[in-house]
C-alpha cells in the first residue's frame, strides 16, 4: 500500500459536505481542513498495483462540491 495525498478546493460553503462525504467512503485515513488556496488535505492508501489516478477519479473526485484537487504521491518516509 502506498500513502498519497490529496489536497481540495471546494466550492464556498460545501467543505463541511465535502469532508463528510468523504467520511463516509470509508476509504480516507485521514482527513483535514487547511488553511491557504486548498479547503482539505486527506491521505489515503492505495494498493502499488491500483491506477491512482482512477482510484481518486471515481473515489475522490467525483463528490460533488469539489472544485479541484492535486495529488502528491510519496516515495519514502523518514
């Protein structure tokens, strides 16, 4: 499994409804509101032989009241 991270900007007022969905997929590890340009930042582990990209497209991206989003991927940690 590989940890990656996710940062979303929300549309105003629709953070709270964010997050909650997200909660409720049972698939974040964990989540946080942030300060600055994104609302959240969640991680979220991902099999090493998943499609990241696929995996936050239709588990991530697709609920509604999220603007945009960028995805970090790790390496290592220390």
């Amino acid at each position: 499994m590989k940890p990656i991270f996710v940062q979303l900007q929300c549309a105003p007022g629709k953070t709270y409804e964010v997050a909650d969905a997200l909660y409720a997929t049972e698939l974040i590890s964990e989540l946080y509101s942030t300060s600055g340009e994104y609302d959240l930042l969640l991680k979220v582990y991902v099999d090493s032989e998943e499609d990241i990209g696929k995996f936050i497209n239709d588990h991530v991206a697709s609920i509604p009241g999220i603007v945009r989003s960028l995805t970090t991927l790790t390496f290592r940690a220390f």
